[in-house]
C-alpha cells in the first residue's frame, strides 16, 4: 500500500485520530489502574502510622490538614506527616508518631530523592539505636538541629542538608501537633480523659 | 529479512548504549545498583517493542510530515499506560524507578528505533528488533548499575559480597557512572572486534 499524502487533509485528519485513539486507550487503563493505586497508597500510609507508633493495631479517629502538615490522631499515639521542600536532592516527606505527651515514638521516610549511599541513609540513621538517634527526645524538650548547628542530634556523615531538612520536618510537624493541641486543648483533655477510664 | 540476524543486531553488533551510544539519560541515572539498571531496561524494553510494533502497523496511514509528532504520541501513550500499570501492581518499582519512568518518552532509542527500523520494516521483524535493542540495553543497564553496585557499596543485587566500608562511595554517584560506563564501553569494543 501507497504511504498517505502529506496534503493538511490528511495530516489534520490522521494526527487528530491516533490522538483520539491514544486519549481513549489512557482513559481506559487510568480506569482500570485508578482502584488499585489508591488502596496501594492508603494501605502505605497505614503501614507507615502503625510502624511509627509501634502499634500492630490501630484506628484513625480523625484527620486535620494544616498548611500542608497532616495529623492524624489514633487511639495509640498521632503520626504527623509533614514534607520540606530543600531537601538535598528535593522534596523530603517524613511521617513522625508522637505519645501524648509529645514525645517521638518513631518515624518513617515515606518520600525522598536523596542521594544513595549518602542522604539515603535517613530512613536508618534516626532510628532507635542508630547514630543519630531520635527516637524518645521531645521537639518541646530537646534542641532538635544537628550538632553543627548546636543542637543535640548527630547529622549523617557528609549529608548535613539531607539531615536540617529531615530535621525540619520533624520540628514542623510537632508545630503542628503543639498548634493544634493548644486550640482545642480543652476539648481534646476532656475527650482524653473518657478515652483512659474506656 | 532474517529475524536472527536482527536480533543479534540489537543485542550485539549495534548495541544502543555500547556501540550507538543512545539514551545515555537513563543509562547514567538509573544504575546506582544492578536491580534498578535491569528494572529499567526491562521497562524501556516493553515500551520498544509495543511502539515498534504499533508503528509499523500504522506506518502507512501517517503522512511523512507528520510522522514525528504521530510516533511521539504513541509513544508517550504508552510510557503513560507503563507508568499506570507499574503504580498499580508493581509499588515496589515505581518507589525507587517512579522518577524516570517518564523520561522514556524522550529516550532516544525508542524514537530512534521507530524511525530508522519499524518505519520501513514489517511488524514482525519491528517486534524482533524490539527485543533485541530491548535486551541488549537491559543487559548493559544491568551490567552498568552491577558494577557501580560492587564498586560502591560492596554488594549485587543487594547480596553482600564484601564489607560496605571498603566501597567507593563514588561509584553511586554520577561521577561514578561516567567513569564506569567508559571503561565497559572500551571493553566491550575490545572485546567485539
């Protein structure tokens, strides 16, 4: 068969259908793939509250966005998410459990570009244990920037960046816990306290 | 046209990232370790042979003045659906390759196939074109992020081989990849001629 004419019939003609045909095939596995993706996204975030708080088995009461920060308040704790822009290689999403006295219970990377090998290591090195420990310490209580900056936590070795902006995250994110709180500091006492005699 | 010889062509004799020197994007970023170089020759691969196949099915209804933007569209379409399909049943892959999944689209092999190969070849040998260019760029992805992988941290395919500590950091940064893809694009020539 003879190749179409390059008149702008045709090529008006033939662009228009293969992008016709290319838009319905998306729309087709975008309906398809649309379920999944987000029970995949839901069951990580859940994943994510559980291992932050140490608890295998947890409800979410409520959920509250702030200016970009989450909080989501459980039955065993809260876990704030709360994302910096300038991390080294870009954005640095951190999701930190707090008890309720505002301590750290935990915390888990959920989205980073860091560099392997270097700022990479966030998802380790501030676990319990580890070099740069922040598992117990308090945002209220503790100076929480790296060492160089005079605070009390040790920066991953050459990713001082990577380390202010995880560090960032967490203080944001108990700001936001600590705002929250001292707004409705009534309210959620009195809700507390039922919670503990239950 | 001999499927075999065609085949080889891809895998071998013009290799598209020792010997055509094509998608060097992918192939620098990718292979900080062994996993994510074949995961990502595997996923440009699917992309090559669907486009391949496409487009010389269609390769007579597209006017030639027309036909970049034409096998642009294709192509981008399907890079959309891979995206889609890997976000659903493959959350492992999209974690750590999510970033450059997109950039397939401007991956130079997969135009550059559809152009000098599937837009003068019969569907069959497209698709067989499509998995030799396809394997031959896995197998060097592979071999690439293996060895910066090694290098850099001691381990392949995350198998510990000797202590992290003796690594060169280097290796899993860009100017590792540089200097890693130089001396296999040399040995490998060596080793064809």
């Amino acid at each position: 068969m003879k190749k179409l004419e390059s008149t702008w019939y045709n090529m008006t003609v033939v662009l228009t259908l293969i992008s016709v045909a290319a838009g319905a095939a998306l729309a087709y596995v975008n309906d398809l793939t649309a379920g999944p993706i987000r029970i995949i996204k839901e069951q990580q975030l859940q994943d994510g509250i559980k291992a932050v708080l140490s608890a295998d088995d947890l409800t979410v009461k409520d959920t509250e966005e702030v200016d970009g920060v989450i909080v989501y308040r459980t039955d065993k704790g809260t876990a704030v998410q709360a994302t910096d822009p300038n991390g080294f290689g870009g954005k640095l999403t951190v999701l930190v459990g707090f008890d309720s006295k505002g301590t750290i219970q935990g915390y888990r990377v959920l989205e980073s570009a860091e560099t392997p090998g270097l700022g990479a290591k966030a998802g380790d090195w501030f676990q319990k244990g580890q070099k740069g420990d922040i598992i117990g310490m308090s945002p209220a209580k503790n100076n929480m920037t790296v060492s160089k900056d005079g605070g009390e936590v040790d920066a991953i070795t050459a990713s001082t960046i990577t380390s202010r902006a995880f560090l960032r995250c967490v203080n944001a994110a108990y700001a936001a816990l600590a705002a929250e709180d001292a707004q409705s500091g009534a309210t959620r006492q009195a809700e507390d306290n039922t919670y503990e005699e239950e | 046209m001999n499927q075999i010889k065609v085949f080889w062509n891809g895998l071998v004799k013009e290799n598209p990232t020792f010997v055509l020197l094509l998608g060097m994007c992918p192939t620098l970023g990718t292979t900080s370790s062994a996993l994510n170089g074949m995961s990502m020759g595997l996923a440009t691969m699917a992309v090559l042979i669907f486009s391949n196949l496409i487009i010389s099915l269609i390769k007579n209804f597209i006017p030639d003045m027309v036909r970049i933007p034409s096998y642009i569209v294709v192509i981008a379409s399907l890079v959309t659906i891979l995206q889609m399909v890997i976000k659903a049943y493959a959350p492992e892959i999209d974690q750590s390759l999510g970033l450059f999944i997109p950039l397939i689209v401007v991956n130079c092999i997969i135009l550059g196939r559809a152009e000098a190969f599937a837009a003068k070849n019969d569907p069959l040998s497209s698709v067989t074109d499509g998995v030799g260019m396809g394997l031959g760029f896995t197998m060097a992805l592979t071999l690439l992020g293996g060895v910066r992988e090694l290098l850099g941290t001691g381990r392949i395919f995350s198998l510990a081989v000797f202590p992290e500590d003796y690594g060169a950091l280097v290796f899993v940064l860009a100017p590792g990849a540089f200097i890693a893809l130089g001396y296999l694009i040399a040995i490998v020539n060596r080793l064809k001629n």
